[in-house]
C-alpha cells in the first residue's frame, strides 16, 4: 500500500469517526482539547501498524494521543437524503 492509498484510508476513517462523534456527543466532550486522536483500524493491520507508528512519533515529540480502536467499518449505504431538487 503506497502513501497515498493510506491517506485516503485515514482520509475514509476520520470522515467516519467525524459522523461517529457527531452522533456520540458524550465521546468528544471526553476528549482533551489538544490530543491528537490516531485511529488503529482492526480490519487493516497494514494501516493500523502505520498509523501506530506515526501516534509514537508524535508521542515523541511531546504530543498528546489518544488511541482509538476501530473493530470494524460498516459497508456504505444509500444516501439517506430525500425531495432533493437542483435549481
């Protein structure tokens, strides 16, 4: 897997944690205000090793991380927009 096939993977993964906060509002108020956030997808060990690698350097560096576990990724569904119309 190339650079670019891995950041559009965490691209994927942060877009979708984004959503996961937005609906779990009770996590993010958890969440210190400076922490980096890495996600560690189960489902992709290639991934999960690289994102880990770079959460240790940042730890390195004195940054703050927060880990967090994905054990799986739901398949996409449908939109669940409706009446949409385009003027």
């Amino acid at each position: 897997m190339n650079s670019n096939q891995m950041a559009m993977r965490n691209l994927e993964l942060s877009t979708e944690f984004s959503r996961y906060l937005f609906e779990h509002p009770e996590i993010e108020a958890s969440l210190a205000p400076d922490a980096e956030i890495v996600l560690l997808p189960e489902f992709d060990p290639k991934l999960r090793k690289h994102n880990e690698g770079i959460g240790r350097q940042m730890e390195a560096n004195g940054e703050r991380v927060v880990y967090v576990r994905v054990g799986q990724l739901r398949s996409r569904s449908l939109s669940r927009l409706e009446d949409v119309a385009m003027t």
